[in-house]
C-alpha cells in the first residue's frame, strides 16, 4: 500500500529566517522555497526533502516523524 508513496519528514523551528540561515550558509546545505508559504525544504542528497516549517509554540521535538501522503485513509 506504501510502498509507491513518496514519504517525506519535516520539523518545527521558532525562527525561520535563522533556521534557513544556519542550514543554507552554516551546513552549505540546498534550500527550496515552498508554495504554502511559511516553510522551506531542505534538498539533501539522494533526491530527499525535509520540510522545515515556523511553529509559534515550537518545543524541540522528541521523536521522529516520517509522513505518507495517501489517496484515502
């Protein structure tokens, strides 16, 4: 049933512009731009995307998330 979908990970920042600025200049990682506004992606090798979005109440996360978009749960 997943085995197609193109799982994707993601996490929460409480400034975004640092954020951006740490892993594009610090890291010399690719960053993208995404069209909902509010987050970017991180381009990492092996053609991977790891969105980082703002999150006004953000706590630094304890786990890990992995995300499957489906046609229908």
């Amino acid at each position: 049933m997943l085995t197609d979908s193109p799982a994707f990970s993601g996490f929460s920042v409480d400034d975004l512009d640092r954020a951006r600025t740490f892993y594009e200049q610090t890291l010399g990682l690719r960053v993208g731009d995404v069209e909902m506004g509010n987050m970017f992606q991180l381009n990492l090798g092996g053609g991977t995307d790891v969105f980082v979005y703002a999150k006004d109440d953000h706590v630094p996360a304890t786990f890990t998330v992995l995300n499957f978009p489906v046609a229908d749960v």
